[in-house]
C-alpha cells in the first residue's frame, strides 16, 4: 500500500499538516514512520477519509443527469468575442474552463461572482501518475 507523507496528505485534502498530525493523534487516521524516519499515513486510509471529507455545495439547478461530475463553483472569468466565450469557474481548489457560445453566456446570465455548475461528462479521461517515484 501506498504511504503519504503528512504534507502532502495535508494538501490533498485541504487543510493543514497540523491539522493531519491532530487525526493521527486522535486516530482518525494511523500514522506510521517510514524508511527515513518521517510521519506518514497510509493512502487507501487518506482516500476513504477524504471521500467522508468531501463536502462539494449542493447542486442548485436540481436537475437530474447521467453525468456524474458536477463542480459547483464561482465565475472568475468571462472572455467573450462575437461567437464564442470561455468562461473560468473556481470550484474549491479546482479551475474548470468552459468553451461554449457567447449567446449561451448571455442564457444564463453568466457574470463575475455568479454561482455556476460545470458537469463533464466525458468519453476520456487521463490519470497520470510519477514514473519509478515513490509517493512516500
């Protein structure tokens, strides 16, 4: 299984190392030391806790869909020519660029600071991770 230094489980989910060390302390999460000495907290653990963590604003369009990606989130940005439009949503720590019509933007009375949900579905989806590192 894979082992997760404190840091970085920290930046995964949002908060701080203190914070990760307090779980550890209060047995949230179990912290074991690693080849090097350091504190770190094993990754199928750290995935189930943040699943449980997660806590995304309720989806306000009430709409029901197959697409089961949905990011609620604020308008950062607005770029709109004569045809088309990108628009920039702040959704948590995530930014999520739409291209779509400018008339479609003027629709939804998209605008700076509005609430908006991005839902992608797609057909492909890349997972990357670091070739022979060693996460721990």
């Amino acid at each position: 299984m894979p082992h997760i230094r404190v840091s970085e489980a920290a930046r995964f989910l949002g908060v701080s190392d203190d914070t990760v060390r307090r779980w550890i302390d209060h047995g949230s999460l179990t912290g074991t030391k690693d080849e090097s000495g350091r504190l770190v907290v094993d990754g199928l653990q750290l995935a189930h806790l943040a699943r449980e963590q997660a806590a995304l604003p309720e989806d306000p369009s009430k709409v029901g869909r197959s697409a089961r990606n949905r990011f609620v989130g604020l308008v950062t940005g607005i770029t709109v020519d004569t045809v088309m439009a990108q628009v920039e949503l702040q959704c948590g720590p995530f930014r999520v660029v739409s291209l779509m019509s400018s008339e479609a933007v003027r629709e939804l009375g998209l605008e700076l600071g509005s609430v908006a949900t991005a839902v992608v579905k797609a057909t492909t989806v890349i997972v990357e991770t670091a070739q022979g590192k060693s996460i721990t």
